[in-house]
C-alpha cells in the first residue's frame, strides 16, 4: 500500500479512530528492533567513567594478573 494511500485513510477516520492508530504507531515503534533509532545505553555514561576509573586503579595497584585460572576454575565448579 503506498504511504499517500494509507495516510488519506488514516485522515479519514473519526478522531477517536486516529488517536488509537496513533497509540499503535507509538507502540510499534517502541518494540524491538522496530525503531529506526540508535539503543538506548544500558548504563549512563558516568557510571561507565566510574567503571574504567576503578579498572584503571586496580591495574595501577595490583598491574596485570592472568585470568586463565580463574576461568578453569569457574568452568570447573560452576562459580561455587
């Protein structure tokens, strides 16, 4: 169906009608995937400069450390 086409019956419609096309559009648009716009950021940006401060303590503090035992460990006992 061409956009024209759907808009002339969209503005046919009694106003109540449109409101709820209206209310749909807005839900569709909501779901995921269905938004043209770019995801939201699971976390803000200063909890992220908190996050990479802490990191860049650590590193300073204790410098690098192999994690490839802990991983063995992990995959091992389940975390327990």
């Amino acid at each position: 169906m061409a956009s024209k086409t759907l808009m002339e019956k969209i503005e046919a419609l009694p106003g109540d009608k449109r409101a709820e096309v209206e209310d749909f559009v807005e839900f569709l648009a909501q779901r995921k995937g269905a938004s043209a716009s770019p995801p939201a950021k699971t976390f803000p940006d200063e909890i992220l400069r908190q996050i990479n401060a802490d990191r860049e303590a650590l590193l300073r503090e204790y410098g690098l450390f192999d994690t490839v035992p802990f991983i063995r460990e992990f995959r091992e006992t389940g975390g327990r």
